[in-house]
C-alpha cells in the first residue's frame, strides 16, 4: 500500500493541538477530514511532532497509507478544503517503512517574545515588557546546551522513560522588537521549551541566578514555571540527509 508524508504548517490559535482529541478540534482532525472529501475513504495519520493547543507550526508532518494513488492536484484540492490557518506545503511519496515521527532525528523550535505592546503579535508572540539581562539570558541558554538531564524541564503528568535529550542549538537573537529562543534536540519532553524559556526569562530579569538554574539539572523537583503557548512554534523536523528522494507534489500559486 502505497505511504505519503504530508508537510504542513498552521497557526494553532483555534486549535487544542496537533493530534485527534475528543469533542476537540486539533490539526490532526481538520486534515483527516479533508483527505476523506477529497478521496472519499477514510485515512488515518500518524504524526511527526505533537504540539499543544495553541502552538504553531512552519513545519510538521503527517504519514498515511492509501488504496490508491493520490490525486495530482491533491495539494492544490487540500488547501482549497482546509481553513486558512492550515497549509499543506507538499505531500512526497515515501517507502512503505518511513514513518514521519520515528525517522525524524532531530526537532527544532522557536520561542517569539515581544517587548513593546503590540496587538499584531499577540497570537503568535509572548508580551512581556520587562527589562532583560541579555547576556544572563544568553549565558543560561549555553548551560542548557551542556546538559542532558531535562526532568526539571518537563511536565509532571508524563509517560516518558527517561528525561535525557541531546541539545544541538540552544541560543537567543534579538532584534529592537523581538527575542527569539531558539532550540533543537533529538527529542523533546512534554513543556521542555516553555518551561525552559519561563526559566530563563526568568534569568533575564535577575530572578533567578546561573547557579540556581544550574542547580535545576541535578534536582528531582520541577522547575515550576512556563510560559504561554501562543509565542511556541515548530520551526522544523529534520530527517535524514537525502530523506525525500522521491516523487514530491508542491504547492504552486497561480
């Protein structure tokens, strides 16, 4: 049966997520609903990267399997279906093993914080009109790129086996209007990036010390912070160099 990923991003203000729930309306749900109208049967996905309600994406994906081959204008005919806070950016045909979640080796998000009261950013941007150290903040993100133990940094409510991630990228830009965190792994727990950003903005405002954030990887207690969904987004999912070699159906405007 042949197997396809679906490359999408999507504002995720209306939604409560990436992944089917019940009695909610999610990502997950809004594709699987346009693949049944346009193909009419149902198909199933299985994503890469789940995010919470809230939280965007410029990149995520989907697989799924399929009786039958995909229409040629399917990404032309799933935009034209979808809301207009969903885009399909290409569907590429994959072999019948790759999956979308397994094969992914590493993810990468940024955090948006604005500084100055904006009501243009405040879906995608957190406000938080606060004098900052940057170097502190700068200096915080380089422990976080030493460390393994993330168990401070996840929620509580999680099934995970252990807490140990590999962080490759861990650094703030900064521009007149906005801070952008940035961070990739090879896997992240559930709240890692809004706790760890709550943690140090919380640096940034002399809150908290370098010690004391040191400190939080060797603890067995919760670092007890976070910050909004609305300025977390999935900037993108990495595979394998020459990952899609095969057939690959884009967006093309008109």
């Amino acid at each position: 049966m042949p197997r396809y990923f679906i490359e999408l991003a999507y504002k995720g203000t209306n939604y409560s997520g990436f992944q089917t729930q019940t009695n909610a309306n999610t990502i997950q749900t809004e594709v699987e609903k346009a693949l049944r109208i346009l193909h009419k049967q149902e198909i199933s996905l299985t994503g890469s990267s789940r995010t919470d309600a809230g939280v965007h994406a410029l990149q995520n994906f989907f697989h799924f399997d399929i009786t039958e081959d995909i229409h040629p204008q399917c990404v032309y005919k799933l935009n034209a279906i979808l809301p207009p806070d969903i885009v399909i950016r290409a569907v590429h045909d994959m072999p019948t093993d790759a999956h979308s979640r397994f094969d992914a080796t590493s993810r990468e998000y940024i955090y948006r914080v604005h500084r100055h009261k904006n009501p243009f950013r405040d879906e995608t941007s957190f406000f938080f009109p606060y004098k900052l150290n940057y170097t502190l903040m700068q200096e915080g993100a380089d422990i976080v790129l030493s460390q393994k133990n993330f168990f401070a940094f996840s929620k509580t409510n999680t099934q995970v086996k252990n807490f140990i991630c590999s962080v490759q990228k861990s650094q703030w830009t900064q521009t007149d209007e906005e801070l952008i965190y940035n961070i990739e792994a090879n896997r992240f727990l559930r709240g890692m990036v809004r706790i760890l950003t709550a943690a140090l903005l919380q640096l940034g405002r002399e809150k908290m010390s370098l010690k004391e954030l040191f400190a939080l990887f060797n603890k067995v207690s919760k670092c007890g912070l976070s910050v909004p969904p609305q300025g977390l987004f999935l900037k993108r999912v990495i595979y394998p160099e020459k990952y899609f070699t095969r057939t690959s159906l884009s967006f093309t405007p008109f």
